[in-house]
C-alpha cells in the first residue's frame, strides 16, 4: 500500500539543500579553526581509547565480523567496511570521559560524528578540506535536530539524545563526502530516522562499554548505514519529518521542526560547542579547574586539608559523587589533584588508586552540596570549591566559565598539550606530532586516506 505523496516541508527542503551544499561551503576561519580544534581532539580520544576496554571489545567485535577493506579501525593495522569502522571508531571515541560536548545539543559530537565522517572520507578519497566542512556540519545537524525534538527531561526516560544526535550528525556528514544532491539527503536522512535510537539506561553502566555505544558507536554507525543505502541507490521516504506518522510524532517530546533550518550558515554549532580540558566527567570539569587555581594562587596541597566543601549544580552532582570509576568520581580526582598539583591521563584513569590510602583519607574531608542556584546560573556547570586548612585559613574559588567551553575556550596550545598526553604513549611522540600538525595543516591533505598511517598502531 502507498500513501498520497506530500509536499516537502520547509525545513527538510531548507535542511537537505544546506546539507547538499555543504562540502562547496568556504567555512569562515574562525569556525575553521575551530572544527581542527575538535577534529583533533576526538581523534585524540579515539587513539586512547582504542587501549580502554569499550575500544578493546569494539575492535575484538569489528575483527570478528570481516568486511571490504574501505577503512580503519584507529589504533590497529585494520581495514573494514565503513559501517564497521564507524562503530569501532565510535566506541573508542567515548570509551572514557576524554571527548567533546554540546551543552544546548545534550549530545557529545565528535565521538559519533568524526568517525562517520573519517571512515566516508577513506572511502571516497576525500580531502581534508571536505573532512573539516563535513564534520562542520555534522555538528549543524546533530545539535539542530536534537534541539528541534523539544525534549526538556533529559535523563527521565524517553530515547537518548545523545544516540540521535550521534546518529543525524554522521549521517549528514557521510552524505556531504558522498556528494549526494538534495533528494538523496532527504532519503538518507529518513534512513537515519528509521533507526533513531537509544535509550537513557546507558546511566546505569559500570563499565562504560554500553555508554560508548549508546553515545557514539550506535549513532557513527546508523548514520554511516543510512548514507551508505542511499549510496547504494536506496530511494525512500521523502520527508521524515512531516506528514503522518513523522519522525517528531514518534520521538519528539514539544517538536519545533523549524528549528531544522534555523540559522543555518550563520549560527555555527561547533563554536558552541566543549573541550575538556580535564579527561574526566563533564561535571568535574568546573572543580578541577578551581582545584588547579588554588593550588597555583595558594600552593594548597593535601597536606594542608582541613575540610572541603563542593558546591556543584543539583541536577549534575549525583552524576559524579563518590562514583566507582576514577574519572567520574569528583571526590577521587580531587583528591589526585591535590596530591600530585595536577591531573593528566593516566593519573584520571588510574584504578588502583582509588584504595590508595592517602587519597582515601583526604576523601574522606570532603562534603558534595547540590545548589539549585548553580543548576539556574549561567554560563552554565559553575561550581563553588571551598577548602579549609590547618593552618585557620578559608581557601575558595569560583569556578564560573568552565574551561573548553565557548565562554572560556582552550587555545591551540592547550588542544595541543592535550591531543600530544592522549596520543603519544600508545602512537610514540614523533608519530603523536605528525599526527598534530596534519590536522593542523589539514586543508593541505590531498586523500583523507593519508591519515591512516598516523592511526594505525
């Protein structure tokens, strides 16, 4: 049975032509610099999180399943198909705390949207300046469709934002490097709407492996599987987001569809989006950035403790109080920072530490306070840290514009340093450097194919 064909809808028509277009798109410099930024730091937490065991298991998984030699699976000499390469990819990409945010969005990015967009661009040869425009737009997408579904209670059920922006993100940035023209983008995208996913469970975790598929290596994997259909010459439906039983019925919560094609090319989603600076839990972000401050005002250690008091939003404090894994446990790595005046990789990812009895006793001082009024202010995951020493004295900082965050972003320098602790203990330092400056210098890459040696481990 077929239905009475219906007209496009705006924002579908204002969306596949944008999508359509975009690999022709000059992105202006500062978005540019911008979507390197990123580009390199998801790499960066795909190359370490290729050794963590949600990227173990993914690779062990992948390896078992075969396939045509299109692309890599980062951190092996492994070349599969780009539907299996995408998950894979995705799966390290969120192995751990270590990638990107989109705070408005409620999705992280580039550990969905990178590896979609890499494994197409192997495939198809395509520069790096195509790879740059599409993860660009990649971010567009993802956090224009998550915004569109109107969703205000995220982590109270319904399907997880983080799998559907994953999911339309790749999809758009596959069907860019595709060079698909406007009605190929609309089936492509109802491709990915037939496989919109996820469910908010992946809260309850242990061991983070279903947590990277849910938010990265399930939405890498269906948008790559949507673009390769139409690829492939599937038509399909062509408009997912209107007419009857439409993609907003099924999944939106208070859908604005026209917020699709807001702003497009002039509201950039990537300039809204985080680094973290820290390789742990998006809320710890804020304490370790007050932590360091004090140490470097005040030369506080965890020898001078007294007590410790953290204020930290009430809808977010739950996420990371006393957890059992090192890098989402806010009382764990604070204590690591006082001890070692620092925090790096491995030191966040450290589990025999957690019974280390130094770091023990000093968590024992400290008292996680939920404020709704730090849940309100804006920008937003402030948190307050106050330490009382020994010695009589009341040490407090602030912590207002989180670092990585669009009103307090890391330099190149600091994206750097970063990308250089991630990649080098597992790629050596003169490999983890080439790697660097290629993206860097990424609108030089003639064949995105030219990565590979630079992932391969």
């Amino acid at each position: 049975m077929t239905s009475k064909k219906i007209a496009v809808s705006a924002p579908m028509d204002k969306l596949s032509r944008y999508i359509a277009a975009a690999g022709q798109r000059r992105l202006p410099a500062a978005v540019a610099e911008k979507t390197k930024h990123h580009l390199l730091d998801t790499l960066a937490a795909m190359i370490s999180g290729s050794r963590l065991k949600p990227g173990k298991m993914a690779t062990k998984y992948i390896r078992s399943q075969g396939g045509t030699k299109e692309a890599t699976v980062i951190g092996t000499k492994f070349v599969t198909t780009i539907v299996n390469a995408a998950l894979a990819n995705g799966m390290m990409g969120h192995a751990d705390e270590t990638d990107d945010s989109h705070f408005e969005g409620k999705f992280h990015p580039g550990c969905g949207i990178v590896p979609g967009a890499l494994a197409v661009a192997e495939k198809t040869a395509g520069s790096g300046e195509a790879l740059l425009r599409a993860v660009a737009l990649g971010y567009d997408v993802g956090a224009r469709i998550n915004r569109s579904l109107g969703i205000t209670k995220t982590y109270q059920g319904g399907h997880s934002t983080h799998t559907l922006g994953a999911a339309f993100g790749a999809a758009a940035a596959a069907g860019s490097l595709f060079k698909f023209d406007p009605r190929q983008v609309r089936y492509m995208l109802s491709y990915t709407g037939q496989q919109a996913s996820g469910l908010y469970c992946w809260a309850r975790d242990e061991e983070h492996i279903e947590k990277a598929f849910d938010f990265a290596g399930q939405g890498a994997r269906n948008g790559v599987s949507a673009a390769s259909f139409v690829a492939a010459g599937f038509t399909g439906v062509d408009d997912v987001f209107s007419g009857h039983n439409n993609f907003y019925s099924a999944i939106g919560e208070n859908p604005k569809p026209a917020e699709l094609g807001k702003d497009l090319g002039k509201r950039y989603e990537i300039m809204q989006a985080t680094i973290k600076k820290w390789c742990v839990g998006s809320p710890i972000q804020a304490v370790l950035d007050a932590g360091i401050a004090l140490i470097e005002e005040h030369g506080v250690s965890d020898k001078d403790v007294e007590q410790i008091v953290i204020e930290m939003p009430d809808d977010r404090a739950h996420i990371v109080d006393n957890r059992n894994m090192p890098d989402i446990c806010v009382q764990h790595m604070l204590a690591i920072m006082l001890i070692d005046g620092g925090v790096n990789f491995a030191s966040a990812h450290d589990y025999p530490r957690m019974k280390n009895s130094r770091v023990m006793a000093l968590r024992k001082k400290m008292t996680v306070v939920p404020r709704a009024k730090l849940t309100k202010a804006l920008p937003p995951r402030q948190i307050v840290l106050e330490i009382a020493t020994k010695d009589g004295r009341t040490l407090r900082h602030h912590t207002r514009a989180v670092r990585g965050t669009p009103a307090n972003p890391m330099p190149r320098a600091e994206v750097e340093e970063k990308a250089l602790d991630l990649t080098a203990p597992i790629l050596g330092v003169k490999r983890a450097r080439t790697l660097i400056d290629t993206i860097w210098d990424i609108e030089r890459l003639k064949s995105a194919r030219r990565l590979r040696p630079l992932l391969q481990a």
